[in-house]
C-alpha cells in the first residue's frame, strides 16, 4: 500500500463520512428517546471556542490544498522576469548573457547558440 496524496484524501473522505454518519445515527436514536441529540453538542463547542474551530477548518483547507494543487509545469509558469527589470531598471540591465559558445558547449547543433546572446535571469547561475 502506497500513501500517495489521492489515497490520503481517501483516507480523510472515508473517516469524515463514517463521522458524519454517526452522529447522524446518534441524532436519530437521541430524537426517539427524546433526548438531546450531539450535535447540539458539537454545536455549542464550536460556538464556545471558535478560534479552535476556525483552526481545525484552515487546516483541513490547507491539506486539501496541498492534495489537488496541480504541479507547477513549464508551459504554465509565467516567463521569469530579471531582478534588474522587477526593480525599475532600464532594458537589459540585470541580466547575464552567457558566452556565444554556450550552445556548443552543451551538445547543440551547428549554428545554434551562436547568434544573438540569450538573456539569462541573474539567478539562472545560483
């Protein structure tokens, strides 16, 4: 068995629902007994201590955010912006050319990587 982010929210959406059913069963029973049902219960504590239940919803939001947030891919990412132009300096200020031999360098055909300098984020290096 794999703990992968679609069998933890499985996991989550199993547990909540057998909850959810409980109490729902416990209502009915509570109701034919003319008793007070638990969730009046469940009620009153998240009214008497709402910070803690504002707490409890960030965090169930947050890991159900971090289970269906897609994967940053290239063809979705914004194009990376130079620190030089972020900040208010003049074209091409900020950013590094790598020298024209680069494209030979790294295995690129003839005649590529020879022609204009690519502008490189300042960071691309780090």
């Amino acid at each position: 068995m794999t703990l992968n982010g679609p069998a933890v929210l499985s996991l989550i959406a199993t547990a909540g629902a057998f909850v959810v059913f409980l109490i729902m069963l416990q209502e009915s029973i509570a109701v034919g007994r003319g008793r007070d049902p638990l969730s009046n219960g469940i009620r009153a504590v998240a009214r008497r201590f709402p910070r803690v239940t504002f707490a409890l919803a960030v965090l169930l939001g947050m890991v159900l955010g971090h289970l269906f947030w897609p994967q940053a891919r290239a063809s979705t990412m914004p194009p990376p912006r130079s620190a030089g132009r972020a900040f208010g300096a003049a074209e091409g200020e900020g950013t590094v050319s790598p020298p024209r031999s680069a494209g030979r360098a790294f295995g690129a055909a003839e005649g590529e990587g020879t022609g204009q300098p690519q502008q490189v984020p300042w960071s691309a290096g780090l």
